[in-house]
C-alpha cells in the first residue's frame, strides 16, 4: 500500500493528486476514523487462480479491492506490468466509491464488512464475488446482508468497467440473504457457497451458524458450545454470553489437506445429549412468547422495554460482555441507559419458559 498512496490534503507532500482521478491508489486521509495504524485493517483475501489476481476486504474503507498477483516484486511497487499492465495498482474496488472522492452515501453498499471469496465451482454464482456485509440497514433497521457481485471483468481489455459517474460494476449486488434480529453481526462472520448450491453462514458475534440451500430454507444450525467460563455445554443450550466466532469453513472429506491425515470422527465436544436436534427445542414456537418491543431505537437517553411478562434483562455489548441486568413487569419498564457508550448491544428477556432477544442502538 505505500508504493501506491494518493492525498489531496498537503501540495508540498509526496503523492498529491486528485483522488477522483487516480481509483488504482489509495487515500491515505480515508480509512479508520481515528487515524490509527491500523488504517485500512484487511480482514479477508482470497486468490482468483484462473485470473491471476487476489480479492481483499477493508472494513474502515468500507471496500473490498482486487489486485493484480501476476506482478514481480518490483513491478508491484509501480504502476507498470503484470497481466493487467497497472502494476500493483488497484484494479476494481467495490462498495464505497467515496473512498475514492466518487459517488455519494446512496452509492455505499457496505458497511465494515468482511469474507470475501471467489464463489468455488457448484454454486450458481460460480466465479462471482461473495461478501458478508455486517453493519447494513433493512427496512430502517441494522442488519446483516450476505451479498454477491458480478464485478463484470472483461477479459478482452482485462480491465473491470465503470459506469458514467466513474463509478465501478456493479451498480446492484446479483444476490442477497438478509440477516435480522439475533443474527446480526456488527464484526467478523462470513459465508461460504458451496458445492451443493447450499450457503453457509456465520454470525460470528452470536457464535451462531446456519445452512441455508437455494431455496433459502434452513437445513441445519450450530451455536457454539462454551460459556464464558470457557466450559463446554450442550447444544442448544441458552448462554448469557455468547461466544464469539471469527468464520467458519466447511472441507470436503477429499480435501487435499486431509490427504495422510486419520479422519475417524472422535466424541463430540458437547457434554450431555449431542443430538443437533436438541437446537431447535430452544426456540419459541409463537404460542409462548415475551411478545416484548424496545423503543425509541436508536435510543439516547431512556429505552422503553414493553413486554406482557414478568422476567429478567440482560444486556450485553457486541463484544458478549454483559454490560446491565435486572427485571422487568408486564407493562412498560424504563431502563436509563444514558451511561453506555454509543454503539450495538443485545437485550434478551428471560423467563422460566421463554428467552427473546433484541437488538438496541445506542446513539449520542
């Protein structure tokens, strides 16, 4: 990244330029709010072996980026060679054009997202790109969108086109699976097509996984089994504190990687019934129910917690700390939550038979 920065903040500094005019560089006055080191923070990469090029995910630019891997060494650090002929430039990035002084906030399609991949031959979207877009908005509400992209290489020019604007393909994702309620994920989570067409999905800060096939029906769920304790209990087991889950990936049994290896199953690592069957029995079926709403949300300074039982609160930050707890009435309880720092957190309301849970935004 230092051999291809671009600033439009200091004329006597190295790398001056117009952003707008040079997308293959970065802008080293954009990224993490703060200024820290750990400006762009790359959490994701994956390699495109028939094209030669590496895909990688920046939350703090809200981007994923595509590079050239044909490059020597020394070809990288210019803007010359390579099978593209831009050298280490960047050659598409995708989902927030105004990193690039392009576009305005209707253009962003995401939002400190991370996992992208190259979708593996098997699924319909074979060859586009998959992302895990984790801070997004559904009906005026956060949430998670699994989304894919069809970043239209034309591989008579090898170049990726961009619209009118400068702007780069494509204006709309190809595909979406929305992710609600407990399945949101501010940070890490992932999902992975795979050969069966089915997709596999992580909610990383729920520790929470899914199987979704074409259809989009669900087929098969694991939440992690450990406290916060670090102690291993039954699946399906209800956990004040969720333990979290950077990404999960599933090999076939004749993955290279298993070739020598003894692959005999060995004991579950869950205590007591390891029948996955069990997750399910943990759920409401709509007959018992909190039936409980939180409002105003977005909220400042009160939360109003209506619900039509008695049961206790818990409310945990992303990170799964727990951050406040106590009762609630039938009715409308207020909780002040103006001490919490402005961000994500999970209130879940507990009875003897029922657990619901619900997402509130703290704002200033």
């Amino acid at each position: 990244a230092w051999d291809h920065l671009v600033q439009d903040f200091d004329s006597s500094k190295a790398n001056f330029g117009v952003v707008a005019n040079l997308k293959g560089k970065l802008d080293i006055n954009k990224g993490h709010p703060f200024n820290l080191a750990d400006w762009a923070h790359v959490n994701a990469l994956d390699y495109n072996d028939s094209l030669d090029q590496i895909v990688m995910s920046s939350p703090f630019f809200n981007e994923l980026w595509i590079i050239d891997h044909s490059t020597t060494t020394s070809e990288a650090a210019t803007d010359q060679g390579g099978n593209s002929g831009m050298g280490g430039q960047i050659l598409w990035r995708w989902g927030n054009p105004m990193s690039y002084d392009r576009g305005d906030l209707l253009d962003q399609e995401l939002f400190f997202q991370h996992d992208c991949e190259w979708v593996k031959e098997g699924s319909r979207f074979r060859n586009l790109i998959s992302v895990f877009s984790n801070r997004d908005t559904i009906n005026g509400q956060l949430g998670s969108i699994v989304k894919v992209l069809d970043p239209e290489y034309d591989t008579l020019t090898k170049t990726y086109p961009q619209t009118s604007a400068g702007i780069y393909f494509p204006q709309q994702p190809t595909y979406t699976y929305e992710l609600v309620d407990t399945l949101f994920s501010p940070r890490v989570s992932g999902a992975q097509f795979l050969a069966n067409d089915n997709i596999l999905i992580c909610s990383g800060v729920n520790g929470h996984v899914l199987e979704i096939d074409s259809s989009e029906q669900e087929v098969w769920e694991y939440i992690v089994p450990i406290d916060q304790a670090g102690v291993i209990v039954p699946q399906g087991t209800y956990l004040n504190l969720p333990t979290s889950l950077f990404n999960i990936k599933r090999y076939p049994v004749n993955y290279i990687g298993f070739s020598g290896l003894n692959m005999t199953a060995g004991n579950t690592i869950e205590t007591g019934q390891s029948n996955c069957g069990l997750l399910t029995n943990t759920k409401t079926d709509g007959q018992d129910q909190m039936n409980f709403n939180v409002y105003p949300n977005p909220v400042q300074g009160v939360l109003n917690v209506s619900s039509e039982h008695y049961g206790n609160f818990i409310i945990t930050d992303v990170f799964g700390k727990q951050v406040r707890l106590g009762q609630i009435k039938p009715g409308t309880t207020k909780l002040d939550v103006r001490y919490l720092s402005p961000g994500i957190y999970n209130i879940t309301l507990i009875n003897e038979r029922i657990r619901e849970s619900r997402l509130i935004s703290v704002a200033y």
